[in-house]
C-alpha cells in the first residue's frame, strides 16, 4: 500500500495540467473534481442536471485518473472489469485528442480532457 501511495504521489509531481473540456455549446460551466470522478466511473451520466457524454483521451488517460479518482491503472482496471461483469456500467471510449476535437464540434453533450487545448470550452484545470 505504501509503494501505491509514493508510485502515485511521485507520478503526479511529473504530469502536466489537464484542462477539462467540454463542447461549446454545452451550458455546464463549471464542474467540481467530485463530480467529474463519478461521470468518469459511470456513478452518473449528467452534471447538475446537464446530460452529458465523458469521453477518454487516450494520450492522458492515466494521469487523468490518477489525479481524479486516486485509482492507479491496475486498481482501475478492476473496477471495470467488476461493473461490466455486474451488467452495470461500461467505461467511456479513448479516443485521440484530434478526434475528441472533431467529435466536440459535432456533438454538445461531449465532456473530455486533454493536456493540450481542445475544440470546446475550458471548465475546469487541473494540476
């Protein structure tokens, strides 16, 4: 439990910002670090009362979780594996940050992150 704590507290110390993105024509303007760990688990598919659709970005998947959730990839690995196995939930989809940009002009309900900038609107940076 130890080597978990210091893997995740040194790992965090060498990421970059993450900016929370989300489409421009989405009202949501803010979103607490609560909020976004329980859209991401799939706990819930809208942010005070506004639906919307979280999409995994595949360059920073990990230090997304890490920072959001405290779940290290292997932990998070097995949460997913016990809610599909339920029939409860499934992980959003990773996609790659030229295609979450694409996605966010199509569609208003898409909420991601990204160290780069994407399409949408910033509403929340994380550090």
């Amino acid at each position: 439990m130890k080597q978990i704590f210091l893997w995740i507290t040194l790992t965090s110390l060498s990421f970059a910002n993450i900016n929370i993105s989300i489409s421009h024509n989405n009202k949501l303007v803010k979103v607490t670090k609560k909020e976004l760990a329980d859209l991401y688990l799939g706990k819930v598919d809208n942010i005070r009362g506004v639906k919307v659709t979280p999409i995994d970005n595949k360059e920073s998947y990990k230090e997304f979780y890490l920072k959001i959730t405290e779940k290290s990839p292997k932990q998070l690995r097995a949460y997913w594996m016990r809610e599909m196995y339920k029939g409860d939930r499934t992980p959003p989809k990773k996609y790659s940050t030229s295609t979450i940009n694409k996605m966010m002009k199509k569609n208003s309900k898409i909420i991601s992150y990204s160290t780069s900038k994407l399409n949408g609107k910033i509403i929340m940076k994380i550090q």
